[in-house]
C-alpha cells in the first residue's frame, strides 16, 4: 500500500477547521431532533446528495462514492490523493443540501481518535420564490 501525507488543511485537531457555522437541532412534536439549517438556524432542510471517502490510513487513493439524493444515481471512483475527503488521513462523508430559506451547505463529517467531528460549510444561497395569490 503506498502511502500519502496527512492533508493538514482537513486536520480536526490542527484548530484549521474551526467554522462560524454549527450544527444545532429542534424537538418536533414526538420529540424527535430535526436538523436546523447549519447557516440560518431554519428547520425546513432538504439533503440532495451524500458523498463517502473510503481509504486505510493515509493511503495514497481514496474511493469515493457519490449518490444523488433524488434520482438515486450513484458513481464509484478511485481518486489519486485527498480529493474532498473531510478526513485528514481515513474516511470520510459529505452530506449536501438546503435550506427553505435559501441556504446551500455541506456537512463534512470526519473522525480523529474517537471522536466525531461535523463541520458545516456555506456553499451558496438561492432566491426562494413563493407562488403569487391569485
């Protein structure tokens, strides 16, 4: 097994990872946790597509598998290096979605010594546009 360094840039436990975002969850009436919108707080939040980072520690390729959401679509591939692993040596996941409010975000979702780290990052926002009353 050929072997990579670290990404440093994706290291949980280098403090290069801290973001203005955070991840918070409302009660719904079975008191069940929704998930808030990591970018406004809204709770109306849809997840379009999940992306996973399979690899052995530090090796040098990593398998991603990504899935759309809504058409079930799902490719594999082997990727020479980090690629968009959250994970700065294993595996790792991105959740995507929105927000009924407008907000884009990603969820990177890693691991370092026992411990689950999610990170929420804003990737854009959309116009929401609601029907006119006739």
């Amino acid at each position: 097994m050929e072997t990579i360094e670290p990404n440093t840039d994706k290291n949980t436990y280098s403090g290069n990872t801290k973001s203005k975002h955070e991840m918070s969850w409302t009660m719904d009436q079975d008191f069940d946790p929704v998930m808030n919108c990591p970018i406004c707080g809204f709770f109306c939040t849809h997840l379009t597509n999940l992306e996973v980072y399979a690899r052995q520690e530090d090796e040098k390729t990593v398998t991603k598998v990504s899935t759309d959401l809504y058409s079930g679509k799902t490719t594999i591939e082997t990727i020479e290096g980090h690629a968009d692993n959250p994970s700065a040596r294993r595996h790792g996941q991105i959740l995507k979605g929105y927000c009924e409010s407008g907000c884009n975000f990603n969820i990177e979702i890693s691991q370092h010594k026992g411990n689950t780290f999610f990170r929420p990052e804003h990737t854009g926002h959309n116009e929401v546009t609601y029907p006119k009353n006739r």
